[in-house]
C-alpha cells in the first residue's frame, strides 16, 4: 500500500482525466492520495474533489507564493475549512524565497500564523522551501511544541538542516522525482536519513520521474521514485514501502482518530 502525499490534482490538465488518473492509481497500490492548495479558490476546489473521490484526502491552507494576493484574514477561512472530515493536514505552506524575494515579511507572517492553526486544531503542517530553509527552521523551532508535527515536501537543504528536522518530533521529510535524475545532487543525504522519517509524495503535475521526465506526473508514478529511493539506501523495496506506508499514516491519518 502506497500513499501519495503531495499531489496537485486541482491544475486543469489532470483534473480533466481524474478519473483515469485515480484508477491508475489505485493499480499501482496507492490507497490515498493528499491533495495540498496553494489558495483559498483551489482549497475549495480539493474540499469538492475530496468529496467526489474517496481515495483524495485535503491540506488546505495559503502557499508562500499566494500570500500577496491573501490577506491574514483569509487564515480564518482556511480554520472555517478545517473542519471537513476529510482535511488531514493544514498546507502546503512555507517561505519561496526563489520566487518572491521582496514580501519575506509577509511570508513569514502567514506561515506563523498558519503555524498556529495547525497547533490550535492538532493537525499536521506540509512545508514548502526554497532558497530558504534555515528561516523555516528557525521559524518552526519558534513555534514549536508538542502540537506541531508536520512534513517538509520535496526537502532541499542539506546534511545540518536535516540535522535539523531529525530533532524535531514527529517531522518527516520526502523528496520527488528528481532523486531519478542523472544530476540529482543529494543520494548521500538521502542514503543517511532515518527510514522512520521517510514519506512518499510526487508532487505531481510537477517533477516526473524517469523515464518519463518532461512529461505530466500523475500519482502512479510514485514507484519510479520509491525504486530509487530502495536503491539509493539500499533496501528491500516492500520493506521501504511498509515502512512509507506506516509514516504517511502516523503523520496523517491518526492525528484526528
Ligand atoms: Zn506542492
């Protein structure tokens, strides 16, 4: 049994075969699949397909993109939102600093902020970094306390971040196709992370694996990626699997039971 964890089923060009896209799914062995927004529009959007598609679970909340066309009182919103059944973590948020370097401050506001609701309704945080790791870090050991648990998707930082997150109770990391790639820089980080702090996701329609990099990513090509990730720590891959299986459960699926 398989769980995606970050995938953005809501773009337009793979929400037209969702149907097909959720069988493949399901014959590859994925039972659920987490749907992260970016914004208000489509954290409503994931609440609809959550109801249509038992296999979709929701992470609604405000990306670090969006938040300059957000205001902080659409954080309430977002807690209004938490409290369908099918909400199982509050994301994907964060800091970009790749993409928007000139509203840091406002950034971080909105990823405390959302911080906090996810404390106040126990519910796990999905994180998004780039070019900014080490103020999310910062930020969350702020923050942190026995409430707050959470994954940091597709991780980019390096050996001391992960330190790090390896500190931090109940945080996870996970990585996407790109640990298939000829390039891909980090095999020895991946190689020394703890299994027990190991999730599955694609993020797709983005980062497709081999062999299918440059075209659309779909959920089913999470075992291009878990295969990878089995060679590069050199382990049994239905022992990998299990243990996947077992952490996206943990993290998300037993916070609200
Ligand atoms: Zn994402």
């Amino acid at each position: 049994m398989i769980i995606d964890t970050h995938a953005h089923l809501f773009f337009d060009d793979i929400k037209k075969d969702i149907t097909e896209v959720v069988e493949r799914a399901i014959e590859q062995g994925i039972v659920k699949i987490i749907v992260p927004a970016l914004d208000l529009k489509t954290s409503e959007e994931i609440l609809k397909l959550s109801e249509e598609h038992d296999i979709i679970y929701a992470a609604i909340g405000l990306h670090p993109s969006d938040v300059k066309d957000a205001d902080l009182k659409d954080i309430k919103t977002i807690e209004e939102l938490s409290a369908h059944e099918k909400v199982v973590a509050i994301g994907e948020i964060g800091l970009d600093y790749y993409w928007n370097k000139d509203n840091m401050t406002e950034q971080k506001s909105f990823f405390r902020e959302q911080l906090e609701l996810a404390k106040d309704k126990t519910l796990p945080v999905i994180i998004h970094t780039r070019n900014s790791i080490k103020d999310a870090l910062q930020i969350i050991s702020d923050a942190y306390d026995n409430r707050l648990k959470g994954q940091f998707h597709c991780f980019s930082g390096d050996e001391n971040d992960m330190k790090e997150v390896i500190k931090l109770n109940d945080f996870y990391v996970s990585f996407c196709g790109n640990i298939t790639f000829k390039n891909f820089k980090h095999k020895e980080l991946i190689k020394n992370i703890p299994v027990e702090k190991l999730l599955s996701e694609t993020d797709s329609p983005f980062l497709t694996p081999e062999p299918f990099r440059g075209k659309r990513n779909e959920p089913s090509r999470i075992v291009y990626t878990i295969k990878k990730m089995a060679e590069i720590k050199n382990m049994n891959y239905d022992e990998l699997l299990k243990t996947l299986y077992e952490n996206a459960e943990r993290l998300f699926f037993n916070s609200n039971t």
